[in-house]
C-alpha cells in the first residue's frame, strides 16, 4: 500500500517540532529550567515578579486574583448566575446604576478613569477589557462588587449594603454589553 506525500510531511513536521522542543528545553528556555520554569513567578526566576519586585498596586490586585484562581470565591458566591438577559431595559437599568455607583472611579465607559480614581492605589480596574477575560464570571464579578476589595487593601467599597443583587446584576449586564 503506497502512502500519500502529505503523510510524509506531516510525520516530517511532527519530528521537526518534537525536536525543537526537547532542544529548547535542554537549553532551559521554553518550559523547562528558563524564564518559565517551575518557580517563574518567584523573584530570581523572572524580573519584575515576586512580591518582592511588584508595585502595592499590583500586589494587591494579584491578590484577588491569585485567592480567586486557588481557593474560588466564598461559598455565598459559588455557582451564581445572573438571573437577567441583556434586553434594552436591563441594560438601561444597569447603565443608571453605574453611573451613580461605579463612574466616580472606573469612569464612563469602564476605562478607570473616573475623577475620584485617579489618586487611587491600585488604580481602578480596567472594566471595560476585564469583563471580557474568562476570569471575569459571574460569580466572580457578584463576589468583587458585593464584598469590595477590604480584604485586599484596596479602596473598591462593598456595595452589598447600598445595592440589591438585583442591581448589581443589572451593572453587570450593563458591563458586559460594552459600556453603551
């Protein structure tokens, strides 16, 4: 049985990749020993990381990061879900309550350029690109606005207080839609 040309090619290409790979790693600079190695984010394994090398700012917004991304949200916020489509209503509901709540900081369109952010540290998020990580989850962003950021050092108030749920998923909706 005759085998095509690209069958060649292929296994060619696989062996080429296979050992560029195994060559990179004795070298140490891809995956193995080199910058993203096993202890990369300690501060001799790459410039600038470590807490050691972070600005207070950066700590402190890798904090809720790094909490989120090892031991999830608190139990209060596990698994929840917006209850609200993104109609017309919804939206404009939300649009209102951001601006009466969230712009002072993050600003009009979430770019965290609000007047009463910008002596802040950290900065206020970048909204209007964060609501577009994976990250960014519904339970997450509930959890974030909900509790604040006082258990990261940070100025983010708690609105849990002051907003409903439901008004909290309306700005969440209201974010996710892109700010219109």
């Amino acid at each position: 049985m005759r085998k095509p040309k690209s069958y060649f090619i292929v296994l060619a290409a696989l062996f080429g990749l296979t050992s560029a790979c195994a060559s990179a790693q004795q070298h140490g600079d891809w995956w193995g020993h080199g910058p993203m190695g096993p202890r990369h984010m300690q501060p001799d394994g790459m410039h600038g990381w470590g807490w050691g090398h972070m600005g207070q700012g950066q700590q402190q917004r890798m904090q809720r990061h790094w909490t989120y991304m090892n031991e999830g949200v608190p139990s209060a916020y596990r698994g929840a879900r917006s209850p609200f489509r993104a109609t017309t209503e919804v939206i404009a509901e939300g649009r209102a309550l951001y601006s009466d709540n969230c712009s002072r900081c993050h600003g009009a369109e979430g770019l965290g350029d609000g007047e009463a952010g910008r002596s802040l540290i950290p900065s206020p998020a970048l909204l209007r690109w964060f609501v577009q990580m994976p990250m960014s989850g519904d339970e997450y962003l509930l959890w974030t606005i909900s509790e604040g950021g006082v258990r990261f050092g940070t100025d983010m108030p708690a609105f849990k207080g002051d907003l409903t749920e439901e008004d909290i998923w309306k700005i969440i909706a209201y974010m996710r839609a892109g700010f219109p």
